[in-house]
C-alpha cells in the first residue's frame, strides 16, 4: 500500500477528510529556519526581531501595525520586541510629524550594519537549501507561497462557535 493511501485511510478513520495543512506549514517553517537559527543565535538576534529587521530593510520604514502583519507578530509581543530592538539600537521609532498618534520604525545604521554582516551567512544558507532542494522546486514552492497567500488574502476565518 503506498503512503499516500496509508495516510488517506488514518485520515479517514480519524474523522477528518484532508491532512492538518497549519501543521504541515509549521513543520515546513520549523525544518527551513533550523538551518538559519544558528547564525541569528551567533548575532544575538531573535526570529522575531530578524523578522522584523529584514521586513524594513525590504521594505522600508513601517508602522508597527504594518509590522505585525507583514510578520505576523502580535501586537502586545511586538511592543516589546520594538522596544527591545530599540533599545539595542537596531531601529528608531519616531513620530510622524503629521499625526502625532503614529509611529514610524526605521532601521537605523547598526541594524542595516548587522544584516550586512549576517547576510553572507544568510545567503549561503539559502544556496545550500537550493542545492539541496533544486532550483526549479524553490521557484515553484515560492510561486505555489505566493498563490496560496494571495487566493487567502481577505478570506475571512472561520467563524467560532
């Protein structure tokens, strides 16, 4: 019996009709960043706040209602995780002069300097998991990424009971 079929009948028998896809992106996530944590522990940099750091390098300064869901971060963890990189000196947050209500997050010159310095590490990361995987199979595991965010993009959640 091949795994697939061996897999559908669990499934079955277990009550449910399609495989536990939030758990399989987690596993994915989990097997994909163990290759970069260790160099974020050698820099001192949690997930988080690489996460963060490398959304405004890519994107430019943000608010951090920005920032929470670019990186999907909860907005009490990501006041103390601004507040933390702020205090590091990895971004500035700053009023916009407009209105004072809000905030701006910017990388400051010791944040885009240590990404500089992790970026070679970083990079090589990603080439090894390229090599590993097949050009081809990251260009389409990116693409099919980027469908599945784009068709959920405004889907709302199924609702509590």
């Amino acid at each position: 019996m091949s795994t697939r079929r061996a897999r559908t009948g669990s499934l079955r028998s277990s009550g449910f009709a399609h495989r536990n896809l939030p758990l399989l992106l987690l596993q994915a996530r989990e097997g994909v960043i163990a290759h970069f944590r260790p160099i974020l522990n050698a820099h001192g940099v949690t997930e988080q706040q690489w996460r963060i750091l490398r959304a405004l390098l890519e994107t430019g300064p943000l608010e951090p209602r920005q920032i929470g869901e670019a990186c999907r971060i909860s907005s009490p963890s990501l006041a103390g995780v601004l507040a933390r990189m702020d205090d590091l000196g990895y971004v500035t947050r700053e009023r916009v002069a407009s209105d004072q209500r809000r905030l701006l997050v910017t990388p400051t010159a010791k944040g885009r300097a240590l990404a500089a310095a992790m970026a070679p590490q970083i990079e090589a990361v990603y080439e090894a998991i390229e090599a590993h995987v097949g050009s081809d199979f990251i260009q389409r595991f990116y693409a099919t990424l980027d469908e599945l965010i784009g068709l959920l993009d405004g889907v709302a959640p199924a609702p509590e009971e």
